[in-house]
C-alpha cells in the first residue's frame, strides 16, 4: 500500500470513496476490539519463563497468570522447571522438562545477570533455550519469543569474544574472558554476553526457521531497574550516582520497575503482536537515546 492512499486530495470520486471505506473499517475494528477484554490475546497460551523466580522474570510471570496464561516457570529454583543455564546439561534438562509439559505459545528467555557464568547463562543459556524449543514453538497458531538483554549491551565491549559467541565456541569465548577479566570495561563479560545475544537474534529472527516459520523473535533491553541483579548498583550511594550520571534514565526515573519492563515482553510475547520481529528494544527511560542520539540515522 502506498503511503497516500488514504489522502483523498486530487482523488476522483472512486479513489475517495475506496480511501473513506478504508477508513472506515479501520475505525469499526477498533471499536470491535475496544469491546473486547483487553487482554484476549493471552488467554489459553502457555509461556515459558526463564529466570521466573526474580526481578523482571518473576513481574512478567505474574502479569501473564494474572491475564489469563499458563506459565512454565524456570529457575534454579521455586520453579516449575529447575534447571541451570549455566551448563550444557543444565540447558538440555530444561528443554526435555518444557518439552514434558507439551505444546507452548511463546518462550520467554530472561535468565541472566550474576557474577559468575556470565557467558554461559546470558548468552549461551539464552540461546540453546530458543533454539532447544523452537521446534516445538513453531507448532503453536501465534508462536513468539523474546530475549532480554540490556543497555549493558551498548558499552564498550571485546568484538573476539563476541564473534565466539556468535560461532557457537563457548570454550574459546569463556577462554579468552578467563584470560582477560577486564575485557568489556565496566560492564565485563554480561555486557559482551549482551552484545552478542542480540547480534544473534537480528541474524535468526527474518530467516526461514523463525518468521517464515511464523515466530516473532525480539529482544527487550532494559536500562537500570529495582531487581535482585542491580542491588549492587542501588544499595551502594557512590555506585548509584556515578551509574546514574553515566547512564541517566529521564523518562520514569532510575531504577525503573520490573512491571514496567514486564508489561512491554507480555505484549511481544501475546498473539496481538502480529508485525514486530528482529527488533532490539529498549525499555530504558531514554537511556540509549541520550546516549547515541540520532547515530543510527546519519
């Protein structure tokens, strides 16, 4: 569709009638659906959460069950599905026990953070994840699926260790982090686990396993929020100030809310969501804005 066709300007009597006739339709399904539950795109679909336990896994848990969805819990603990990320077999029991509860409508990847195993959980945890059930996902009606990344993804960060990532050799890439803990800057190994994860989903997300299996795959990035993982940011004076001069946060403030975070994943995730793939998203209070402006469009 051309993007005039909805001016009537300089249209003869079929062109206008056919543009007022659009335009009505548009108008009558937004009034059908404005009588509808606003939430009837979760009712009936099962979502796999990782990371449901805590902080934003735990608010996107909550809101799903509260609209009505069936969510599999997975956490290293208080779960549904207790499995570790960290670790090959770990990720391989999580997709055999998901795959025991049978079909599923949308996978959630949001385990991640902590100290230790950063490659491992928040790159390659997420991924083995989405590939370990996207065969099952692709035979749900509305498949889709979301990694949660951060703007921990935008720092500074070691490009070899990256590309092993996205090659698929954890060895080496855990191998060149042990070697060089500095590697990343401020923000380490979760930062360059970041920055890979979501290269490897604006690379899969338009091939055929993934829309043109009908999956929408995108990533939510969040900037600074209230959660177990950021406590060592908010519970020290110093680091908070100098983390929110750095990175300030000027639409909701700083920390924002795992719910507010939630809220956008849930409707990626829900079956309305019928357009939006491959994109990274930030759900940051402006954060990336600040910080890269209008870079991308030069």
């Amino acid at each position: 569709m051309r993007w005039n066709t909805l001016s009537t300007k300089g249209y003869g009597p079929e062109r206008t009638a056919e543009a007022s006739a659009y335009g009505a339709g548009i108008r009558a399904r937004q009034a059908g659906e404005g009588a509808m539950t606003t939430h009837a795109g979760f009712a009936g679909r099962t979502y796999v959460v990782t990371g449901s336990a805590s902080g934003i896994g735990a608010a996107t848990a909550a809101l799903l069950r509260e609209r009505g969805a069936k969510v599999i819990g997975c956490d290293l603990n208080d779960a549904e599905v207790q499995a570790d990320l960290s670790s090959p077999a770990g990720r391989r029991a999580l997709v055999d026990q998901v795959q025991e509860h049978g079909r599923i409508d949308a996978v959630l990847a949001i385990a991640g953070g902590g100290k230790t195993g950063l490659l491992e959980t928040n790159y390659f945890g997420a991924v083995a994840t989405l590939q370990g059930l996207r065969p099952l996902l692709a035979q749900s009606p509305a498949p889709r699926a979301v990694a949660v990344s951060s703007t921990a993804s935008l720092a500074p960060t070691d490009e070899r260790i990256v590309q092993a990532c996205l090659d698929g050799d954890e060895a080496a890439a855990v191998g060149y982090l042990a070697a060089d803990p500095s590697a990343g800057g401020a923000t380490g190994g979760y930062g360059i686990a970041k920055r890979a994860l979501n290269r490897w989903v604006r690379r899969v997300a338009p091939t055929a396993e993934w829309a043109g299996a009908g999956i929408a795959l995108n990533v939510v990035a969040p900037g600074v929020v209230d959660t177990p993982a950021a406590a060592y940011i908010l519970t020290d004076e110093n680091v908070r100030k100098a983390v929110e001069t750095a990175a300030p946060q000027p639409f909701g403030g700083f920390p924002g809310r795992p719910e507010w975070v939630a809220e956008l994943i849930c409707w990626l995730t829900s079956a309305d969501n019928r357009f939006v793939t491959g994109q990274i998203i930030f759900a940051d209070g402006g954060s990336e804005a600040v910080a890269l402006g209008d870079r991308h469009w030069r």
